[in-house]
C-alpha cells in the first residue's frame, strides 16, 4: 500500500507503521466492568494536545543495527495502542479527513486499504491524542434495534457534505495471482532477481505486519476487562519474517506477566493473596478462559464474525474471521513454545538476507505444485519446508547458518529459556553470531536445494536443526523432521509416502530443468520483447508440470515416465511459445 506524505510542518519523527483497529473499548452503564477497564487503560481524562500539523512518512528509518525479536515486538505493540481504525465512505477527501483527525493531536503515519470496503488506520504520535478522538466519539443510533454499547477502536467515519470525486488509494493486502507473478518473473534478467522479487511481491508488507499487530492489540482490549495485565501476542507467519500477503494470523493469549504469580511470602506476620477459581488441570484453566474470551469476541467484537470455539483441539483455541482486516485468526494460551520457534525462524532469517529469499521461493514452488496445501492433511506444511530449508543452509560446504546446538553455548543468562521440561536456550544478541564467508548465488543455492533433497535418504535418516546434520530415525515415518525444542517429536509426522514421493519427484525434476540453457537463460534477450517472454528460470519451476496438466487420467498411465521425458514435451512447448513471441516461428502473432 503506497503511504500517502502530507507534509505541512516538522514533527517527530518515527518508523512508519498504521494499523486498523477494531474492538478496544468499554462497556457503559450496561456494562460496568468493560468500561472501568477501558478507562484505566486508556486514562480517558487525560487532556489531549491539539494540532493542525502532520507528516506522514513513506520509509521506515533505518535502524542502528539489527533488533532482537521481542524488541520489534514491543515497540509494535506500543504503536497498536496509539492507533485506530476508520471504515471510510468510498470516495472520502484525504486532506479533509487528516485535517479532522488532526485537531486531535499529532499524527505519525496513516494509510487506506480495502476490506468489505474501504479503510484508514491512523497511528497518532501520542496515547492521549487517541483518548481524545475517543471521547469526542458517539455510539450511533439505529431504529428497530439496540446496540452492545462497547466502545471500541474501530470507527465509522459520516459524511454530511458533500461527495468528493477521487478516493484515497488503497494497497491490496493479497499476493498476486500466480499467472501475473510467472509473467513478471519472466521479464527479469536473472534467476538471482527472479527469487529477490518473488520474495519482494510475497512478503508481509510493513503496513500488513503493523496491522496484525492491531488486531492483537484490539483483542487485548476485549480480554482486558478480566485480566487488565494481559498480552496478546501474535506469532507464526505474522511475526517470523517468513509470511505470506493473506496468511492467517495466529495470536497468543500471554498471562505469565500478570503481577503477583511470584510475590515472596513473608516468613512470619501477615500477608494477603487473591481469591481465585480453581480448576481441575492447566488444560481445564485454559478452556475456560479461552471460552469466555470466544464468547466476549463474538457478542461484543464488531467485525468479528464466525466464531468458534474449538476446545478440545489438542491445542484449544478460539477461531474467527475479522472482517475489517480481512484476517483469519486462531486464539490460543499457554502456547510459548510456538512463540520460541517464531523467534528462531526470525533469527535465522535475519542472519543472511538469502535464508527469506530461498525460504520464499521454495514454499512458492510447493504451493505451486499442490505439494502444500491450505487444508490439513497429508501435505508437508510450510513450517516442515522451512526447516528443510533451514537445514540445507547448515549442510553447505561452507556453512551459512549455525545449528541451534551452537547458537545455544552462545546464550548468556538472560537467554535462558525452560518451557515444560524443554530447553529452549539460544542467543538472542545477533552481534555474539559469527557467520562464515559463504558466497553462493541464489541460483546456486536454489538448484543445489533441490538435488540435495532429490537425493535425501529418508528412508533412513532425519533431520535436525539443532545439531545440523542427519541423524538415524528414531520412528517410522516417510519424512522425520525433528522438533527443534522437543527432539522426541516429528513435527511432519503427517506426511504420507505419497506425498514424499511427489516432493523428491519434483526435487529432481527441478533441478534438472535449471541444469538446461533452456531453462536457465531469458528466452528473449530483445527489449521489445521483453513484456511477452516465455517462463524461465524460477517462472517455469512454477508452471504444472506435463503430468498435472494433462489431468488425472494421464497422471496415472504416465505415472511411471521418466522425468526426462515428461520434461521433454515441456521444453518444446516453451520452445515454441518463445519463438511465437519473437516472430520466429510460422504461427506469428496476429
């Protein structure tokens, strides 16, 4: 999404983050306990400064160094709390609305999207600039039917004068679609740029990343009211470096921090606790909470539609589908595990700029290739390519990851990390990392990706993280990727041979295909060309295979075809389509 700059004096300046912002608020007279909460957390008699002043900045400022993971954390939580969420009429006048807001105080950064219509997330540069625009808000009024008075981050902006003719524009919050992306793929030079755009076009745009944090921050509020010392923390794709545009976001429901788990009893005289409920079992404690929660989301969160409570899942959890954000989300607790591998993968990947690129490009080709899959099954998941991914830097000659087992003896002692028995230890200071001087090119790597895994022996070995190298299977399974905090769990537990098979299949198909010029080279070298070349390189790895397309019937009577083979026809249909688009061929252009 292109941030809008309206620059009419100086004011401080910040990173660039804005973010929608959806249910915090209070509960009034009907609802006490909401709106108590909301006062206090907010300080709604706070005097808010006043300004006509704005800026809004399209970069992020650079940064002094690479920051730890629970760093970038917490300052994106403080930023969620200092911003809003505005549905917006269609055609809304942006210096008009920036003027209104800014009788409130100073604002940092603000950008629209769309989202069942279209929306504006403003990030004020102080809380109680925020507390004003609150105050001066109104719960609306609609015959026929009453409304849950919870007063929350998420606005609706009326218009009474009149029309104005553009709108704001607004940044899709989507990948692009898979044909679009092979056509521009195509138009670059090099495999190398192929991969860095790939991962340019997919990521989480910052915007993107800001407003999942919104999300969280506005959930928080609702959870608030019953435990006002409560975190809401996202992780998974959201927040390990490695997610896709329109990835769900799973989100953490953090009560460690809540004061008073650790108060020292005096030894003799007096001292008080709290009352509290008890409950049967951790897991019990757990699905009570998260049950309120889903109730509270679904009668009180506006935008929040779909909620279910999946309790007895393994891991119990609260779904919905937040509509102004376009967000699929999963609630879950006592989950920190999950948060340490989040915080991993995102060190890994801040390490060498190559770990996200590669990491993009593969799970790309897989999706491409229906060897993952959004539906849980027999897929290998992103999270199982990813470590493969992981493990196959740890594997280079010179290696370009260290393994976790390392990355532990760097740990100091504010690093030390137990959760349920598992150590979770490793170095969280990037500058106490040595990296070893490895040079491959991203093509290099790609290629040498796929016949490393096109020659794995699964059938014997597994793979470890943690000390980077394979090791003799300890169960029976196609695929064993260890977890890396729990080495007695295969966290791809859930492959089958089938889809084993297929993934080595097409590891050795694609590295074949970058070993022929006729992949590995543009196949127009014309600028006039340029807008229609045929797929090469990492563009034609993402086109279905002869087998896949020629649909299920031929799947199964080519089924035993050598790779060479299938590839064979692929090659001459690109051989053809080339020469159709340089004027080459008979059947030129019309």
């Amino acid at each position: 999404m292109r941030l809008y700059q309206w620059l009419s004096a100086t004011m401080a300046s910040s990173m660039v983050f804005v973010l929608p912002m959806r249910t915090r608020g209070s509960l009034s007279k009907c609802f006490p306990k909401f709106d108590n909460c909301f006062q206090r957390k907010l300080g709604i008699n706070t005097a808010a400064s006043r300004t006509d002043r704005l800026i809004k900045k399209d970069e992020v400022e650079p940064k002094n160094g690479r920051k730890t993971f629970y760093t970038v954390e917490e300052e994106r939580i403080e930023q969620a709390q200092r911003s809003v969420l505005i549905s917006c009429p269609a055609k809304t006048n942006e210096k008009k609305f920036l003027k209104y807001l800014s009788r409130h105080g100073d604002i940092n950064k603000y950008f629209f999207y769309e989202s069942y219509g279209m929306y504006a997330v403003v990030e004020f540069v102080h809380k109680e600039s925020l507390t004003s625009l609150l105050n001066g808000t109104a719960i609306p009024c609609i015959n026929h039917e009453a409304t849950m008075p919870f007063k929350s981050r998420l606005l609706s902006l009326r218009n009474t004068g009149s029309v104005d003719q553009s709108a704001p524009q607004c940044q899709s919050q989507t990948t692009i679609p898979i044909n679009d992306l092979i056509q521009r793929l195509s138009n670059e030079n090099s495999i190398d740029h192929q991969i860095t755009s790939l991962t340019e076009m997919y990521q989480l745009t910052e915007e993107n990343v800001c407003l999942r944090y919104l999300v969280c921050s506005l959930l928080k509020d609702i959870a608030a009211a019953y435990f006002p010392e409560c975190k809401i923390r996202p992780f998974g794709s959201s927040v390990n470096g490695f997610g896709k545009l329109g990835c769900d976001l799973d989100m953490f429901l953090d009560l460690d921090d809540i004061s008073g788990r650790n108060v020292k009893k005096p030894k003799a005289g007096l001292s008080l606790e709290y009352q509290t409920k008890r409950a049967a079992s951790e897991r019990a404690a757990t699905q009570s909470i998260l049950s309120v929660i889903g109730e509270c989301v679904d009668q009180f969160g506006p935008g929040c539609v779909g909620v279910q409570k999946i309790l007895q899942a393994r891991c119990p959890l609260v779904r919905f589908a937040h509509q102004p954000s376009g967000f699929q989300c999963d609630l879950t607790a006592n989950n920190r595990v999950a948060m340490k591998s989040s915080e991993l993968l995102y060190l890994y990947g801040e390490l060498d700029h190559r770990v996200r690129c590669l990491v993009f490009s593969v799970r790309c080709w897989a999706r491409a290739h229906s060897i993952t899959s959004s539906i849980p099954g027999a897929w290998i998941t992103n999270f199982s390519l990813t470590v493969m991914v992981l493990f196959f830097l740890q594997r280079r000659t010179v290696p370009i990851l260290p393994t976790l087992d390392h990355l532990k003896d760097l740990a100091g002692p504010l690093d030390k990390c137990v959760i349920e028995g598992n150590d979770c230890t490793f170095v969280s200071d990037f500058t106490k990392i040595p990296l070893r001087d490895n040079t491959e090119t991203l093509e290099q790597l790609l290629q040498e990706f796929f016949e490393f895994y096109g020659t794995f022996a699964f059938s014997r070995m597994s793979i470890n993280i943690r000390k980077g190298r394979e090791q003799s299977k300890s169960e029976v399974s196609p695929l064993n990727i260890q977890n890396p905090f729990d080495a007695a769990l295969n966290v791809s537990k859930n492959v089958n041979g089938t889809q084993l098979e297929r993934f080595v299949g097409l590891c050795r198909e694609s590295a074949w295909m970058l070993q022929q010029r006729e992949f590995n080279v543009p196949h127009s070298q014309t600028r006039a060309a340029t807008r229609d070349r045929a797929p090469w390189g990492l563009a034609a790895l993402l086109l279905p295979s002869v087998s896949q397309a020629a649909g299920v019937k031929v799947r199964k009577n080519r089924k035993r075809e050598p790779a060479s083979e299938r590839i064979k026809s692929l090659l001459e249909s690109l051989k053809n389509r080339d020469d159709k688009t340089t004027g080459n061929g008979t059947g030129g252009n019309s």
